[in-house]
C-alpha cells in the first residue's frame, strides 16, 4: 500500500455546530497586532498514550501558528473526565482560556480508533465546532492536524496549513562535498522520507497544486535536467528533451504546465511546456537572465526575476508573454518570487547591504515589507493559506549549512523547523485530501 493511502483518514462520521452570530470567539488576523487568543486543550481521554499524543500535536500546531496561546495544563481547574458533558466554562474563564478543546480516542471496531472532539467558546457558553473521525491508529499524527485544521478555521474563518506537507533538499557531509537528496515531511517536521538516494544533486523541488507530484532538477551524467516524480510510486521522468540547460521549473496552477527557465547560446529565458503534449512556448526573449518564474493563483500572470536592468530585479508579464513589466525599484538585488495562494501578494528574496532579507510586495511592486534578515536567506514558500512561508537560511562557518525557518506576514513569529539534517530549498504543499 502507497504512503499516501496509508496515511488517508476514513471520514465516517462528520458534525457541525455553528457559532452563533452574537458569540465572542474569533481571532481577527487581517489586524496589524494580533494578540494570541489564549486556548486550553487538555488531553484526550479513552487511548491514554494516543490521546495525550494527538492533544500534543495539536497543541504544538496552535502554538506555532502565533495565532494561539496553549494553556499550561498544570493551570487547569476542572479535570474533564466526560466529552459529552458540557463543561463548567467558569473554571476555565478563571484561567482566562477563552476557547477548550475536549476530545476522546475510543476503538471503532477492526483494528480502527474513533477520534472525536469538541471545540468551546468558554465565554459565550457554546459550542463552536465538534467533529469525530474513524481510521487506523498509524494515522494519528494526520488526525491531529486535521483537528488543528479546524479549530483554526472556525476562529479565523480561513483555511489552516496544518494538514501539509514539504518537500525540501535534505544535505549532509562537509560544505564542499554534499550530499543533497530530495526529502519530504509534515509541515511540523515529522515523518521524513527520502525521495531520491543522494546519487545525484537535487535543487529546487516544487510541489503540483493537483496531484501528489514534484518537479525538481537533477544532475545526472553531468547534465542539468527537469524531472517529475511520482510521490506514491516514485516514478520519475524527464521533463522534455532539451539539449542544454534547464532549470527553475515550476507548476501552473491546474498542475497542467510547467514554466521553466532554458539556456540556449548563452541566453536564459521562460518557457512553458504543455505536460499532456510536451509542446513548449517561448515566453521571454532577451540576451539577459530571465528565470525563477511563478504563477499568479489564476494562472493568468507569471512573475519572474531578470538582470536585464543590470541587476536581478522583479517582473510581471501575462501568461502569454505579453505585457513584461518591471515591478521593483528599490536598492538592492531581487531574485526568488513567488505568487502568494491567495493573490495578494509576491514574496521574495533580497540582497542589500551584505544581507539577505525575505519580504513581500504587492503584484504592482507596492507596499514592500521585509519579514525577516540575516547572513543568508533565500527561497520562500508559501503555506496553502498565504498567512505563512517557509525560507532556509545558511549558517556562518566551515561547519555551517542551510536549515528551514518560517515566519507569518506579520514578521514576528518566526522559528526553526526540524530536519534531520542540514535543509534547504522548501516547498509547501496544498492541503492534503
């Protein structure tokens, strides 16, 4: 059986409650200063071990959203011992925990476990959300993000990022002799898994909007080409036949296309390529360097990086070619756009006074703001839900290398994530299904 079709949820029982319009729970993140609305969530009762891990999980995720502070449970008054029951919400007002997540993990019959819980407005005295799930119990760190999933949505009102995954350039051994595979993990850091054995350098994976697929580039026999790799099989094959250099590929938003960049006689321009016939056409034309395309959420616009100015800067064009525009002007060298999922705005990666900033933009190159800066960071990916991005920065020294950070829009809830190794170039998935 695949890992993905391991790691599908049977989702046999499903509830809904509504918050009432008067209610008071809600977390308004289109604000400039976002105070963390405070959140209890004590374990899971039934499965003692599983219900302490999924609670653990789900914690750990609200956490690191910025968006949620998790209650110390040696805080907690009352002892939960029935998920049915409606709480006593003035012990948990007293603790000033504005929300409670109740929940239970029972067998189901098969081998299978039901997870259920309950989410609380303790305040308003209500009910704001309650769903149940039943699958195997291998899957019950997928479980806890889905929950995370959800509790994130009905107090945002907007989908969680939680249920994903990165894929990323997993480099191990000395600075100058790496040894760099293509890896993939939960957004949390969990499960890793290696997609290719080190053989051959990887750079530069994108994740389809559609299908469990990445496109990548490899060097192979010495020769840099685009792949596509089936994440269930492993099947890989080469994207086209070019006979020089490919590279920076990236996939439309109905997963149907690629834009890539392609060197030929010295010069590197943009390229779309049909992946049902493999046709290709010719976006740019320019004797400069034009590549690291990525497309608007509507397929519509491509942004793109160029020195054509003298020094790499942004542009937009439409997806046709037409229209190139130049969209930054201020100091500095501009390179790695990406369209956020929701359209608004264009990360990218900056290099200005010895430094390398991450920041964003609006599409006409408006409102620039910088999130983060340091030694060295590069490579900004968005979570599906355009609130957050992932980067990797390098480390100073012989002993140094890449790790992968994230950060949200507000530029102030950045932290590390784990990977067993050395990481670099990540790229976020969609939601999972």
């Amino acid at each position: 059986m695949t890992f993905l079709r391991n790691t599908l949820l049977a989702l046999v029982a499903f509830m809904l409650t509504v918050l009432p319009a008067q209610a008071r729970l809600e977390i308004d993140i289109t604000s400039g200063n976002i105070e963390p609305l405070p959140i209890a969530i004590p374990n899971f009762l039934g499965d003692g071990q599983l219900g302490q891990d999924i609670a653990g999980v789900v914690r750990a995720d609200l956490q690191r959203s910025g968006l949620f502070r998790v209650l110390d449970p040696a805080s907690f008054i009352e002892r939960i011992s029935n998920t049915n029951a409606r709480p006593s919400f003035t012990q948990w007002t007293a603790i000033n925990a504005s929300a409670l997540v109740t929940g239970q993990v029972v067998p189901d019959g098969g081998g299978r476990s039901r997870t259920e819980f309950r989410l609380w407005d303790t305040f308003a005295n209500e009910q704001v959300i309650g769903q149940q799930f039943s699958t195997n119990p291998q899957n019950w760190r997928r479980v806890a993000h889905i929950i995370s999933d959800a509790i994130y949505k009905a107090l945002t009102g907007e989908d969680g990022y939680f249920d994903t995954r990165i894929v990323f350039v997993s480099e191990e051994g000395p600075r100058n002799q790496r040894r760099k595979r293509l890896t993939i993990m939960d957004q949390d850091g969990a499960n890793v898994r290696y997609l290719t054995d080190g053989r051959e350098l990887v750079i530069t994976p994108r994740f389809s909007p559609s299908r469990q697929e990445v496109t990548y580039m490899s060097y192979v026999g010495g020769s840099p080409r685009v792949y596509l790799l089936q994440i269930d099989t492993g099947q890989r094959e080469v994207v086209g036949n070019f006979p020089s250099m490919t590279f920076a590929p990236r996939f439309s938003p109905d997963g149907q296309r690629i834009v890539l960049s392609l060197e030929n006689n010295g010069q590197t321009n943009i390229y779309t390529m049909d992946l049902r016939s493999r046709n290709t056409t010719r976006l740019t034309s320019t004797t400069a360097i034009d590549t690291a395309p990525s497309y608007s959420p509507d397929g519509r616009r491509i942004v793109f990086e160029s020195d054509r100015g003298g020094r790499q800067q942004l542009y937009t064009m439409n997806a046709d070619g037409s229209n190139q525009q130049r969209i930054s002007f201020s100091a500095g060298s501009y390179s790695t756009p990406v369209w956020s999922p929701r359209g608004d705005l264009i990360a990218f990666t900056k290099q200005s006074g010895g430094n390398f900033l991450i920041g964003v933009m609006k599409p006409d190159g408006s409102s620039e703001r910088i999130l983060t800066e340091g030694y060295h960071n590069e490579g900004p990916t968005w979570a599906p839900n355009g609130r957050t991005l992932m980067f990797f920065r390098e480390s100073r020294g012989a002993g140094g290398g890449p790790q992968l950070f994230s950060i949200d829009l507000t530029g102030r809830n950045e932290r590390q994530v784990p990977t067993p190794q050395f990481g670099s170039d990540p790229a976020w998935s969609p939601l999972l299904n």
